[in-house]
C-alpha cells in the first residue's frame, strides 16, 4: 500500500530525472524519510521508472535497507575534513 511520503517522493523523483546529481539528492531524501517497511517497494518502483539510474538506485537501497548510510564506490562524495596540522 502506498503512503502519502512514498507519493510524494515519485513525484519529486520524476520531476529531477533529467539531473543526475539532483535525483540523487532526492532519492537519498526520500530513502531517509520513507518507512523502512515501505523501502523494498520504493527501490522497486525507482528501478522499473528510471532504469539508467539503477546503479545508483540499488547502491543507496543497500546502505539504507541495512540500517546505516555510506558510499562505498564513490569515498569523494564524503571527503575528509582538511586539517592544518603544525
């Protein structure tokens, strides 16, 4: 059964599609805010309604649907915090 957050994120979803770095904002939003229970259909429907991003769709879902969030592929979109040390 669809809720009113996984509603609310297709929409927003289909509406960045056409930028890469924008739908992978949202998806990361929408993968925070969505009940856990509801994940597995969401990254279904991710996977079906924008296949080119499926990659990127399935590496967040892993992260997520084991209770934690990293990137394991991409360690810049983390970077570590530059520190003068004298």
């Amino acid at each position: 059964m669809e809720n009113e957050k996984m509603a609310f994120y297709k929409v927003v979803l289909s509406n960045v599609r056409f930028d890469f770095q924008l739908f992978e904002k949202e998806l990361i939003k929408a993968m925070r805010r969505i009940e856990p229970e509801h994940l597995t259909e969401f990254k279904n429907w991710c996977i079906q309604t924008f296949p080119k991003y499926q990659d990127i769709i399935q590496e967040n879902y892993v992260g997520f649907s084991k209770g934690y969030y990293y990137r394991i592929q991409n360690p810049s979109y983390f970077p570590l915090p530059t520190h003068n040390v004298d």
